[in-house]
C-alpha cells in the first residue's frame, strides 16, 4: 500500500457576512479575510467562478495571500456542464481553465464540475466530455472532481468511466441528491451539506468523529464500510489525499465544523 495520503479541509468560499460574527476576529478588514482563513483551514472550495470569470491578477493575488500547504479547489463555470451536449464543451472548458487558474501554481486542488439534478447519465456522451479534461494548464497538473445529482449515475458503468480518466466521484452528503462513494482517483472529494444551525460546530461530537474516522480510511486507500457504492471496489488499495468542504447546510456552522474535523485529523 503506498503512504497514506492528506487531508484538505475547509469551506466554500471566504466571504460570508455572518463569519464576521462568528469566526473572523472582530474589526477585521474586509480584504483581509482569506489571509485569515487560510491559516484556520487547510482549503477553500471557490464557488464563484461557477458565475463568472476571474482575472489573472485576482488568481495571483489570491495565491500570494495563503500560506504554503494550503489549497485552493475551483468550481467550473456552469456553461462547461450545463449544457445538452456535454461533447460540445471544449471551448468554454478552455476558457475556464485558461482564465489564470495556473497563477495558483501548487496551491491548484481539484476542479470541481458540477452538473445539473436534471442531467442524466449518457454514457457516450458523459465520456466525450471526460476525454475534454485536460491533465494540465499551463504546466500546472489538474484533478478533476464530478459532482452528479441525477439517480440515472448511480451504476457501475458511470464508476467504471471515472475510474477509467482518473476522476473522482463528489461523494456528496445532503438528503436531496444520490451519494456515490465509489473511489475513482488518487483523491477522495467529499461535500458535507448537513450542518445544523443548533450545533456550534455544525455537527455534533459523535458525526464529526465519525467523519473523522471515514477520511481516515480514504486517506489509507480504505472504502468505508457503511456508506453507499456502486460498483465494486478497485483491485489496489493506494493512499489517497482527501479534501473534505462543509458546504451549505447551516452555512454560519461551517469554519467551526471544519476547524473541528481538522483537530481530530491533526
């Protein structure tokens, strides 16, 4: 088995006005807040960019701010998967990843496609798209990471083509859309969407701890045992590095939830 992999773990993005009670140091400047984030977390989930386009600067601007270790993951624009035919994508993919998301250099996690609830699964077509995603921009190597929503994925065959292009399956934990823990990569990307506005830290003790105990088994090269699958397991067990985002849900519980998983990971 190869060593075992790291953890990455943080929320969707770093500007949120109820933070500014709750988890940024009262008085903070506003431009100063993902300096601050980045040294309470090890990762940020960029969810603008789904929107709009960024520039180069704002990329290099981005990565001068966090300290070394710390990563970055970027949601796709939504004209890359939103769309009828996925095969058709290569423009606006190109577009996307050459906007400066390179300027991020090591600090570059996974890019995360989301698609639709209504997308259902095409196997060709859902292939033609994966054969668009380039291993590297500009000399800076990418993970891809696929978050579908649509029931139509949960099979074998959906496993078997992620499998086949080193993407990883979103294991995505709400009570709206299919989860899929199927490991598919060298890394592990999973969305916590359930944190409770009741619970301090988003989670009670007992869920985080067991949240804990899961990204233990993927950064070992471990499937957990209890939760839901696809196919069957990979043949090879290998480390993986894992990034864990708690995303919405009670979105104000979200820094301490991932403030408390990186204790018990530390």
């Amino acid at each position: 088995m190869a060593d075992q992999g790291r953890a990455y773990v943080g929320i969707g993005g770093w500007t949120y006005e109820p933070w500014r009670d709750n988890f940024y140091p009262k008085g903070l400047a506003h431009a100063r807040e993902l300096e601050y984030a980045s040294r309470q977390l090890t990762a940020i989930e960029i969810n603008g960019t789904f929107y709009s386009t960024q520039k180069r600067e704002t990329w290099a601007k981005w990565a001068g701010a966090v300290p070394d270790g710390f990563v970055f993951s970027v949601k796709a624009s939504r004209f890359c998967t939103n769309r009828r035919v996925l095969a058709e994508a290569g423009e606006s993919i190109g577009k996307f990843l050459g906007q400066g998301l390179a300027e991020l250099g090591s600090g570059l996690g996974p890019i995360l496609w989301q698609f639709a609830a209504t997308k259902r699964f095409d196997p060709a077509d859902f292939g033609a798209f994966l054969k668009l995603l380039p291993s590297e921009q500009e000399g800076v190597k990418l993970r891809h990471a696929l978050e579908v929503r649509h029931e139509s994925f949960v099979c074998p065959e959906f496993v078997g083509l992620a499998r086949d292009h080193g993407c990883a399956i979103v294991f995505a934990h709400d009570d709206v859309h299919p989860m899929i823990a199927d490991l598919t990569a060298p890394f592990v990307y999973a969305r916590l969407q359930q944190s409770r506005s009741d619970v301090p830290t988003g989670y009670p003790d007992r869920e985080l701890d067991r949240w804990a105990s899961v990204a233990r088994d993927w950064m070992a090269g471990k499937a957990p045992a209890d939760l839901p699958y696809a196919a069957p397991p990979p043949e090879t067990a290998a480390g993986r590095d894992v990034f864990v985002f708690f995303i919405a849900g009670a979105k104000e519980r979200n820094p301490d939830a991932a403030r408390a998983l990186i204790r018990r990971l530390s």
